[in-house]
C-alpha cells in the first residue's frame, strides 16, 4: 500500500536526525529502542506527535522507560519534542475507526509475548497506524517490510507464524483483528484511500 505523493511529506533528514538525538537518551540493551525512536522521529519532523498512536500517559511511561532523561534534556535537536510534547493532546476517532481499533487492540492483547515490557506501547502504535493509507513500514519510518516482520516476532510471534498466505502486515492484521471480532474480513480502515487498494484488494478478494 502507497500514500499519494502528495500525502508523503516525510522529511527524512529531519526525522533521522530527532531519531539519533532520541537515542543518545536511549536505555542501553532494549531492542524497541531503535523501533519508537523512528516512529516519534518521523511524526516530530511531521509536526504530528499525536500521530504516534500513543496517548500522553503512554508516551510519558515510554520516555521515562526506554529514553530517561530525556524530556529534561538541554540537547537542542530535541526542541520539537519538548514542544510537541507540552502542547500534546489526544486525537479523536470516528465511531468506524475506534471500533477497529478495540478488534485490532483484542487480538494483539491475545498474540501479546508477556516477556516484553514494551508491547503495550507497540499494540497502541500499530493499531493507530493501520488507520492511515500506507505501507505499514513506511508509515512507521521503517527501512522495509522486513522491520515490521521482526517487530512482530518479538511481540506477538504466534500471530505473525500465522500469515501463512504472506499476506501484507496491514491486510493481515486488518483482517485477522475482524476474523478475531468474529466478522467477516474487510481492509483496514486506512487502506481505501492508497494508491494500491487494487493490487492488495482484488474484486472478490477475500
């Protein structure tokens, strides 16, 4: 799935840049680090904090835990995120998109390891994402599909063993959420309006 080129205004330099300067408060040894240190590295050069899917509690609780210190630090590549963050507000879903989210949030609950610390955080991230017309690795700042494959082993490795069909990660989680919820499979909400609904969504496809 691809975003219009006029819905990509990424600033990939800007997003790097606030990702390294996120991970010089990084806590040594944590492998999600690197993970939520681009996703806020891409929504701060976007100005969309929010975006991050993460409400402020969970984003104050993912600071103090995988980047201490970091929101008292003098460093000025982090000046949009101190910004950002004392002006951060939680954003509002129809009634259609917090619907899928509660299925997508269940079955991620369900696959959830209870060895990582991180995985709330990760569920409220991906389930916000799906609501967005794009790769799910491009929408998360990603390198490639396969970031995304081994987040989901790390966090929710029975549900990813699952995809059998090699379906793509946004398809195969919208539909897997609804299949959980009992319904039967739809796109995720955000897919209707990428440039590849045709390609992930044949007519007749199931």
């Amino acid at each position: 799935m691809s975003a219009s080129p006029a819905a990509r205004s990424d600033c990939p330099d800007t997003a790097r840049e606030l990702a390294r300067a996120l991970l010089r408060h990084a806590r040594a040894g944590h492998p999600d680090t690197g993970f939520f240190a681009t996703v806020l590295g891409k929504r701060l050069a976007q100005k969309d904090l929010a975006g991050c899917g993460l409400s402020s509690q969970e984003l104050d609780a993912m600071l103090a835990r995988l980047f201490p210190g970091v929101l008292a630090s003098r460093d000025a590549a982090l000046a949009a995120l101190r910004e950002q963050g004392a002006a951060y507000a939680a954003f509002g879903l129809d009634g259609a998109q917090a619907e899928f989210t509660q299925w997508l949030r269940a079955l991620l609950d369900a696959w959830r390891t209870p060895q990582a610390d991180a995985t709330p955080w990760v569920t409220s991230v991906l389930a916000h994402a799906c609501l967005r017309p794009d790769h799910l690795w491009r929408d998360l700042g990603l390198s490639g599909r396969e970031d995304v494959t081994a987040l989901l082993a790390r966090h929710y490795p029975g549900l990813m063993a699952r995809n059998v069909r090699n379906l793509r990660w946004k398809q195969f989680l919208a539909y897997s959420a609804r299949e959980y919820a009992g319904l039967p499979p739809a796109p995720a909400p955000g897919c209707p309006a990428c440039e590849d609904y045709g390609a992930c969504y044949p007519p007749g496809s199931a």
